[in-house]
C-alpha cells in the first residue's frame, strides 16, 4: 500500500459517508488549486475513455507535478495505445494500457478513476471504481438515466469516496460570480431561469449497417446496452445521438447550461412538472435524439426553461450557449463558461462577470482533504442536473406527432411556454422548413414527485427512469451499492 493509500485508509476510518452538502455551494476562490510538492503524496491516477473529452483528462493529471497516470483505458486500442505513448511523453513515465477496466481496479496504487467514456457506461464505471476504493472524476450528464444518477450518489456516500462531477463551470470564477450576484438579489425576484443549447448539429449520415472498427470490443463497449448492429458511420461520438448510449445534445452540451440554470434558480431538488416538444427536424439520418427542442420545468414560483437548437439560428441577448436569469428589476446573461454580464430592465449593463478555474484541481483539493464540501460539483449536484435532462427526454419520448398550430392551443395560458414555442417556430422557419409540412413531437406532460424522484400515478413514465441491464454490466439497484 502506498504512503497516500495508508493515509487515506486512517482519514477514511473517521470519514463521515453521508455528510450533506448545501446546494450549490462552492469555495470562496476559483483560481488553480494548489499543487503538492512532495513524492510521497503523488496521486495514482486511471483514466477510462480517452478518445474526446478524456483526452484533456490525461492531459489534466500527467501535466502535474502530484499526479501520475498509471493507466489508461479505452474499448478502442488504437486510440489507447496512442495515448499512451502521448502521456509518456508529457510525463516521463509511460502509463500501462487496459482495455478492459476491471482489471486495472484491482491495482492497489491507483488512487483515482477519471472516466469520459459514452453516457451509458459512466454509472457503472463510476460505481464499480468507488466500490473498489477509488475517488472518481466522472464526465458529463453523470448518468443516462435518473436511477443510475441517484445509485452513483449512494455509492459515494456508503463508500465514502469523493466525486466530481465534470461540470466545469461551477469552478469558474465568471459563473460562481455571476451566480452569487442573481442570489444576492441584484436583478429583482427571479422568475425564469432559461439554459440555451444554441449549436449546430449537421446530419451524421444515412441509416445503414456499418462495420465496427477491428480495433474495438464491441461487447465492452456495448456495456449495459444490448448489442446491436451498428446503424451510424461513425461509432465514435454519433453515439450521443443515439438513445441507448446518449441523451441528445440536452445531455451533451446542454447538461453544462441545465446545471448553472438549476444552480441558479437555488433548486435542491427536481421540479414538480415537465413537459417537453420538439423534433429531428432539417435532415433525415441515423440520429434517433433530437435537434430542436424545448423542456419547460415547473418549480412552481420559478421556471426552467431549456432550449436545444441544432440548426443555424441566431443569438438571445448575445448568448448561444449560455444562461440567462431573468428578473424584476433586470437580468443575467452568461454567454460562455466563464464570462457574463448583468443588465438592468432597460438593457443597460450594469455588471460584468469573468474569470476561469481549475476544476481538476479543485477535485485533487477534495481528494485531499476528505471533504465534499471542499468539491465545487458533487455527485449529487451532477446527479439532480442530470436528471432534469432525462426527465425532459422521457416527456418527449412518450409524447405524439400533432401539428405545430395545436402546440400553442396546447399551451395557451402560459405566456412564457407560447413564446418560447413562437421563438421556437420562427427558428424553423429561418431554416426554410414549412410549418405545415412537418409535425411536431409534443410531449407528455408529467407532474414529478421530487422527494422519491418519481412521476405521479405514470407507470408508463416510470418505467423510464432505469432501463433493462446487459449482464454482467449491471448498475445495482437502490440498497445494494
């Protein structure tokens, strides 16, 4: 056992598992957290999917002078044979390759598991790591569905493990300011919280049989999915836009706007109604997600409001991918990761908010000292972000074909769901599609009990919040964690 291993086996003796965590709270400071200078305090790190996102994870952990990357992880051996090589020659050292990551968790030096595989497999790879000892780094939406989400919380408490959830903005000073500034109250009561996934999206290709990579296990990277031909041309990162694998753009860039948006509106919880519309619209391929689409939240006195548009459109209020939070007395604009500024009702800037932070870092802090409350993104905060995506696709998914005309009788009443629907058209529109040539997918409107993070008297809707388990890539059901 290493010298980190023995210390952390005393401080984990005295670990308090289900310490609870305010929402939404973070460090005073977003800047880069501080770097341990001694051998014996260096952190074996493992990273698990590293084609993409897990590219820059690697990149994170074998750049610092308190981390070591013992392994790397990946279904596809090409791609992880060549990162190998690539982190030997940042670090010195070269990693060991695995492709299955079960028998890298059975390595007594690896202190941490980062993972940026494909949605469906980042509860499992986070559970499975935290129930061998490990501290997890886990990508974003945490989960690809609602139960998974809240097993990952479980897990992290009865194991006492930290997990960070790869929601980078809540290390950035530009955000954490901004947000502060709507808490403090300087744009009035806010009412509405509205996310925008504003990022074109072309076509993945026609629907076929295509032929998996040779570098590939299928079978492990399948995981809890069924294995199926593969309908894409592209297995790599088109997964997102399938439903076994992925959550539509809501759960890939979205996710990072769903959260400030929850973090914003100051929710500890899910909401007690969702509904959600849209459609696959401007092309015909193998994409089964959609790539417009909107998802209204219902907290009651506040409303999320999210919105997906995959095809050219233009800005609101100068952001594409951003948040704005709209208030009595003016708004917020958040039109990045890092930066935002503040407007009165008259459009007058009266703020600006800027700064970045080092997440990874922040992670490492947390790692350190055994607290989740030194963590800007908990798994819980992961998780409830998550889960107001998946909600919204179960309410599209179990909703009909009718026409755009009778979405707004559907949602006449509702000033702010008939506007955004208005915007929403027009956005179509502008991309030369004829409203009464195609339909639109209006979902199921669904109250939500928050408490047991279920619907109210759905069944149907109910059965959607898990999904049926390839063996042996079973996510363990609530208790047996």
């Amino acid at each position: 056992m290493s010298r980190l291993s023995r210390r952390r086996f005393l401080e984990d003796s005295m670990f308090a598992a289900a310490a609870a965590v305010a929402a939404g709270g973070v460090r005073a400071s977003a800047a880069d957290e501080p770097q341990s200078k001694s051998p014996n305090e260096k952190i074996g790190v493992a990273c698990v999917g590293v084609r993409g996102q897990g590219k820059s994870h690697l990149g994170a952990y074998a750049s610092r002078n308190d981390t070591e990357v013992l392994y790397v992880c990946d279904v596809d051996e090409k791609v992880g044979r060549e990162r190998v090589k690539e982190v030997a020659a940042r670090q010195g050292r070269e990693p060991k390759y695995e492709q299955d990551l079960r028998r890298m968790l059975e390595d007594k030096s690896v202190d941490v598991v980062t993972t940026a595989t494909p949605n469906h497999w980042h509860a499992l790879v986070s559970i499975w790591a935290m129930q061998a000892g490990k501290d997890v780094y886990v990508e974003k939406p945490v989960s690809h569905n609602v139960s998974e989400g809240r097993r990952m919380v479980e897990t992290a408490r009865k194991h006492g493990r930290i997990c960070q959830t790869g929601t980078q903005c809540r290390s950035m000073k530009g955000s954490i300011d901004a947000i502060e500034y709507v808490h403090a109250g300087k744009i009035g009561e806010l009412s509405v919280a509205r996310g925008l996934c504003y990022k074109r999206r072309p076509s993945i290709g026609p629907k076929d049989n295509y032929p998996v990579p040779e570098s590939v296990n299928y079978d492990l990277w399948s995981g809890p999915a069924p294995v199926k031909p593969l309908t894409r041309r592209n297995l790599h990162y088109d997964w997102h836009w399938m439903w076994d694998y992925g959550n539509g753009d809501l759960g890939n860039q979205g996710i990072h706007q769903m959260d400030l948006a929850r973090w914003g509106l100051g929710t500890d919880g899910l909401s007690t109604a969702v509904l959600s519309y849209g459609g696959r619209f401007g092309y015909e391929d193998a994409g089964e997600t959609a790539n417009t689409q909107t998802i209204i939240h219902d907290y009651g006195d506040k409303t999320l409001v999210f919105e997906v548009r995959g095809l050219e459109t233009k800005d609101l209020r100068g952001a594409k991918v951003g948040v704005i939070f709209e208030g009595s007395d003016g708004y917020v604009v958040l039109t990045d990761y890092t930066a935002g500024a503040a407007f009165d009702r008259d459009g007058n800037k009266v703020a600006a908010f800027k700064g970045d932070g080092d997440h990874h870092g922040n992670f490492l802090t947390a790692v350190r000292s055994r607290k989740i409350e030194d963590l800007h993104a908990d798994i819980l905060q992961g998780h409830l972000s998550s889960a107001l995506c998946h909600l919204g696709n179960i309410s599209y998914r179990l909703g009909s074909k009718i026409k755009f005309s009778d979405g707004e009788m559907r949602l006449a009443g509702n000033d702010e769901a008939v506007n955004t629907l208005e915007r929403f058209s027009e956005h179509l529109r502008d991309n030369g599609l004829a409203l009464d040539k195609i339909e639109l997918g209006y979902g199921k409107e669904l109250r939500v009990d928050p408490e047991h993070e279920r619907f109210i008297d759905d069944s149907q809707a109910d059965l959607m919040l898990t999904r049926e388990y390839r063996a042996p890539f079973i996510v363990p059901p609530a208790g047996k964690v």
